[in-house]
C-alpha cells in the first residue's frame, strides 16, 4: 500500500495530470489550476515528511507525568 503522506511523486502525477485537464477544459481551467498547485504543495510536504528524522524514544502524552 502506498503511504500518500511521503510519497511526493503520486501528488505530482495528480498535478500533472490536473494541468492537462485544465488545458482542454472551457469552464472550470482556473479552478483546475488551483486543484493543481495544491497537489503541488502536497508533494512538497510528503517530500519534507520523508526526508523528516524519525524521532526515538517513548511518547508520554501531555498532563501526563513520566
């Protein structure tokens, strides 16, 4: 299964393909081209979230004591 939260290139193809539509579309081309740079700003975050560290050690949630 693909994990949508790191995977950069599946919102790029979103985009992609979200701009070829645009480009026949007659009514809706700007609001495509909005969808589009979306799918682009979520291909940044899953390319931050991948390259994130991975932090170890144990969760203690918060008002909680150790």
């Amino acid at each position: 299964m693909t994990d949508f939260l790191t995977n950069a290139d599946h919102w790029r193809k979103r985009a992609e393909l979200t701009r070829a539509l645009a480009a026949n579309a007659v009514k809706d081309q700007g609001r495509l081209l909005k969808v589009a740079e979306e799918y682009d700003r979520l291909a940044a975050h899953a390319e931050r979230r991948r390259s994130a560290p991975v932090l170890t050690g144990s969760y203690v949630a918060s008002g909680r004591p150790e």
